[in-house]
C-alpha cells in the first residue's frame, strides 16, 4: 500500500548525517523516509568497501564521482556521474566500492520488493 507524499523540498544540508564504516572507507548518509520509500543522499569516502554483499533493492543515480558495483559472481560495472541503476529485491547480491570520493541519490522501499 503506498501513501501519498505531497510535494515537498528537501535542503540536503539540513538533514542529519550518520557515518557508517565499511571494511575499508566510509559512507556518510542522510537519510528521508516517506511512508514506505526512503531516499538518501550518499557520499562514500575514497577506497570504500562496503562491509555486506546486499539483496535490497534499491534506484541509485550517480551525481559525482565513479561508482564500481559488484555482483557476488564477479561481474563489475562502472558507474560515471549521470548513470543510474536499478535492482529489485532479491534479485542479486551486490556490494559497492570506490577508488575516489562518490556521490549518488539512492531511493529504495517496498515498490522494489
């Protein structure tokens, strides 16, 4: 079931910021939650490793930077700024990493499922 969302701005700069340690680097989030979607603006630190291989689905659009998604059975993609990918649930385990600084909008939640 979806729930209305009316417009709204969001000031990014204004929205608590949480660091999370990956197995090398970090990601620092700010996180939205509307109803059932969340969006989050992410910045993951240069030589970022994320901790997890993830089955979430997720939208994730790419604003700076290069982001290297990997999926568990060794297939590697390279993201430039102004690429996107999307993913439902369950559909691949995947794990991002980085060799600079990235920064991307990712929005996820129960339509993906």
């Amino acid at each position: 079931m979806s729930i209305p969302i009316p417009f709204q701005i969001t000031e990014w700069s204004n929205v608590q910021k949480t660091v999370v340690n990956g197995t090398t680097g970090t990601a620092t989030m700010r996180v939205q939650e509307l109803g059932n979607v969340r969006i989050r603006m992410v910045e993951y630190s240069a030589n970022y490793l994320a901790d997890h291989w993830c089955q979430l689905g997720h939208l994730v659009f790419v604003l700076e930077g290069e982001l290297i998604n990997e999926l568990e059975n060794g297939e590697t993609s390279v993201l430039k700024a102004g690429c996107s990918y999307a993913v439902s649930d369950g559909l691949s385990s995947h794990r991002s990493r980085t060799v600079g600084v990235v920064k991307m909008l990712v929005v996820d939640g129960a339509f993906l499922g």
